[in-house]
C-alpha cells in the first residue's frame, strides 16, 4: 500500500482490493484508471489534494511524490500577460550575427509565447530553432526561467550556436539521457526532434512525459517537422499528452476514437489493436489551437523542388541474381519459421526488408552513372540511402569523389565533412538517412537521390529538406530511383501515409486511402 510517482509523472496507487477502498478510488476526480500490468491504479496530479484527503494516514507516500506535491501546493509565481512577454522577445531588433527574424518567424514566436505547452511543426528549414529560443529568451528575461533542450547529440553544436547568437546558456541533454528532475526555480523545456517520443511503450517516452509534467515546469514547447511519422494518429497521443492538450488524458480514449482501437486475437490471446486512423477532420480540427503547422511554400519564396522518378532495369543476369538472392532469403525464413526462431505472421515485412536490401545493391550501377554525369556537369550532389553497406560500395565506385556520412562517424567529424561540402571542397556527399537527414544544412546540393525511400513520408521529405531550405541559390531535383515492385509499394505506401498527414496536419477534404502493408507485401509476392 503505497501512493509513489509512476514513470510517466502520474501518481499511482498500490492498493488491496478490498470494497472500501475502491469505491473511495473510483469517486476520486479526476478520475483515474487501473492498469492491470502495473497492478495499480493511476491517477493525473490534478487529483493529489484529493487523494490526499481520502488516503492520508493509511497509506505512506514516497519521497520524490512528497516533493512533487508540495510543489504543487507552492506553485510558482504566475508569468506576466502575453504582451509583455512578446515585448521583451525585441522581435524586430538584429541578433547578435546580424541575422533578423523572419515574419513567419515573428509570428510563430507571439504563437508560442501565449501557450504553456504547444507543438511547432513547421517544415524544415523554416528555423523552429531560432524562432523557440527567441520565445525562450522572453520568459528568461521576465520570470528568470533556466532553459532545458532535449534534442540528439548531434545537433548540440547547432543548439549552442544558436544560443549563444541569442545570449542564452543552454542545458542541453540528449533523448538517450534524459535528466530526472528539474530545478525548482523554473525550466522552459523545448524538445528538438519531438517524434523521438512517440511510442508510448517505451522508456524514453515515458521518461519526457515525466519532465513534461513536472510541477516546475514553466513551458514545454515540441518541436519537429514530422509529428506523425507513419501516418498513425496513435504516434500524435504521447506529444499531446506532453504538452497537456485535453485529448492526452486517456489514451485508451483516444485509440478508440481517433486510431480504430479494438480487440483482436491472435494465438488464442485478446491483443489491443490501435494503428488506424478515424475521425481525422475532428481530429485536426481539435488540436489546431496547440500544433502549428506550415509548409515552405506558404512561409518562403524558395526555389521550387522537383521529384523524379528514374526507372531502372535489370539484364537478364541480373536480374536472374536479384531472383536467386530473393528466393535464398524466403526460404532461409522460412526455415527459422520452422524451428520457431522468428515469427511466421512477419514473414511479409521481413521479405519486404530483404527486397530492399537486394534492390539497393542492384541499383547501383546506375546510380553511379547517374551520379557521374551530374558530377560532370559540375553539380553538387547529396545520395541519400538506408544501408551502409551501399553508401559504402557506391562510394567506392566513384573513386575519391565522395565524403561517406554515416552514424559510425564521430559527431565532430560529421560536421566537418557538411562544411566541406557546403564550402565547395567536395561534390558528392553520401548520407544515410538516420544521420544525414538529421539537423544538417546542405542546400548548396541542387541535385539529391534518394536511392530507397523511407517507409514514413515524413524521413523521406525531411532528407530532401536537408537541401531545400533558405539560402539555396538554384530549384532542386530530387531523384527517385525505382526498381521493379518493391520501389513502388514503397512510394505508394508513402504518398497514402502522406494523404492521411495532411489530412490531420492540414485538414484537406479527401477520403483516406487505408492499405495494409503486409497485405500489399503478400499481394507482391503471389505476383511474382
């Protein structure tokens, strides 16, 4: 028996079962709910007084939720009206380098400036970092508030850079290492790349939740350009829970309304089921007021980007190895189906990976003359792709003329060799998606090929984005090359997902068009 803090930052209550005492839990408000895996009962922090009426003296309540609550009875002094806050924000005067905020900038600063908790979701390369630490900066100057940024190692350096352009000193963490507590003075919390936290189940999740609500907190701003990655209302939940938007109370609410939330079974147990998407107009219609979302085009006067597509066909001996690999690797699964070392039911998603795997090594013949002839002309080029292994080989094959950017790289080193790349000192630059499409700027490249493409729409854009932002001087080509089925269930599979995002994000008046993708998988392979 016991009242303690849960890893979400929510107060549970380990109780007997016994008549009085759940009837007394069930009457508290806000309501709280049972978690049968935890084996306790979970309760939000606005129910703490009455929790406390109803339980004191019976049951014992540990330190850390001691302090929590006794935060909550002293809260911290309320911050000064918006005008004031957007007064001290100087929207209009230089930053130090010079350097002056653009009017969507401006504007998207008086916006976070009047909500405690709000997601910015503006497109990349339309400066979400400048324009939240100029908010930042304002409740610093008015309510002496310390900052704390959460946001991966890589992008530190950019983190500090910024701040120290706008005179702030930064607490920086990274989402591998997200910190316990929070002084008690005061934190404005800003989240760089707030899809990290979209699964609920884990423990990164539920470590930001914790810091989200903590009693301390002054602000919590969320930044990220992709908010629904795979196109799943579910991934939305956990960031609207974070900022303390009204539909991330419940989330078994939530599934059922928004995610197709049901009941299914599978071996013979009853699975909790929730990657639909339902009632998606309402959907966006209710978190507009603390999501903020705008695309280059209505923000930028950029050059305009263009995707092509580059069909790409195998000879016969090629083709014949693609087909041998392929059937090499099914049976190879199927085997380990057998012996029951991996699931029989995700055969469809593991032949899919391999397809991929195959198809990108294919590839790349022509990808290296398509490559060289651009370097020909004297273009700079960005490759992006998900395997190592080819950036590898494809950086062999052009002899010297490209820098390799991967995650095995020291941070240090990555930056370096973007700076080349920016500086003209090299053509080509070669990225793998998790590390190149992530916080760098590379818009002097007026040409990047994505040899696959990313399952989500939103990694596959933010990579082109990594090139299509401010201060590029030419439009970009984006080349898409396809290679037989696997390509082009990728790329339909994307443009569906992006329907449905745009649906949630912008609200666009369209039917959804829902496919499965194990069920696309296993149409492909009865075809071939």
């Amino acid at each position: 028996m016991q009242l303690r803090l849960g890893p979400t930052g929510l107060i549970e209550v380990v109780s007997p079962f016994d008549a009085v005492t759940q009837a007394q839990l069930r009457a508290i408000r806000p309501a709280g709910r049972w978690l049968r895996q935890r084996h306790c009962w979970e309760f939000p922090l606005e129910a703490a007084a009455l929790l406390e009426r109803q339980l004191a003296g019976r049951f014992p309540i540990t330190p850390e939720l001691t302090q929590w609550l006794r935060w909550l009875q002293q809260p911290l002094p309320p911050l000064p009206p918006h005008r004031q806050l957007v007064a001290a924000a100087d929207l209009e005067t230089p930053l130090s380098d010079g350097r002056r905020l653009l009017l969507h900038q401006r504007a998207a600063v008086r916006w976070l400036l009047a909500r405690r908790g709000a997601v910015l979701a503006d497109a990349m390369g339309l400066g979400k970092t400048l324009t939240a630490l100029v908010a930042a900066r304002s409740l610093v100057r008015l309510a002496d508030c310390r900052i704390a940024v959460v946001a991966p190692t890589g992008l530190h350096h950019h983190w500090r850079q910024e701040g120290s352009t706008c005179g702030l000193r930064l607490e920086l963490h990274s989402w591998a290492r997200l910190p316990s507590a929070l002084p008690e003075a005061g934190t404005v919390l800003i989240a760089d790349e707030a899809h990290y936290a979209q699964n609920l189940n884990t423990v990164r999740t539920q470590a930001f939740l914790r810091l989200a609500r903590h009693p301390r907190l002054r602000a919590i701003w969320l930044l990220t350009g992709t908010p629904i990655q795979n196109g799943r209302p579910v991934q939305l939940f956990p960031l609207l829970a974070a900022i303390g938007h009204p539909l991330g109370r419940d989330p078994r609410a939530f599934e059922e309304r928004y995610c197709q939330g049901h009941w299914r079974d599978r071996g013979g147990q009853r699975v909790w089921q929730a990657t639909g998407a339902s009632q998606l107009e309402e959907l966006q219609r209710l978190v507009r007021p603390l999501l903020l979302h705008r695309r280059k085009q209505q923000c930028l006067d950029l050059p305009p980007k263009h995707r092509r597509l580059v069909p790409i066909t195998l000879d016969q001996d090629a083709a014949a190895d693609f087909d041998h690999q392929l059937e090499a690797r099914v049976i190879a699964y199927r085997r380990r189906a057998g012996r029951g070392e991996v699931r029989r039911d995700a055969e469809a998603l593991a032949v899919l990976t391999a397809l991929r795997q195959i198809s990108s090594a294919h590839k790349l013949p022509s990808i290296q003359v398509l490559v060289r002839d651009l370097l020909a002309q004297g273009e700079a080029v960005v490759v992006f792709t998900a395997f190592v292994a080819t950036a590898r080989s494809l950086g062999e094959g052009l002899n010297g003329q490209a820098a390799l950017l991967t995650g095995q790289l020291p941070v240090g080193q990555r930056q370096r060799l973007v700076n080349r790349f920016q500086a003209g000192k090299q053509p080509c630059l070669i990225a793998t998606f998790g590390t190149g499409g992530l916080g760098f700027t590379l818009h002097r490249a007026r040409h990047v090929v994505l040899i696959e493409r990313p399952w989500t729409p939103g990694a596959a854009e933010q990579a082109e984005d990594r090139c299509h932002r401010i201060g590029m001087a030419a439009s970009l080509t984006s080349h898409w090359p396809q290679l037989g089925v696997a390509d082009q269930l990728v790329d339909e599979l994307i443009s569906c997902k992006a329907e449905r995002i745009a649906m949630i994000l912008q609200s666009r008046e369209q039917l959804e068009r829902q496919r499965n993708l194990p069920e696309l998988v296993r149409q492909m392979l009865e075809q071939w």
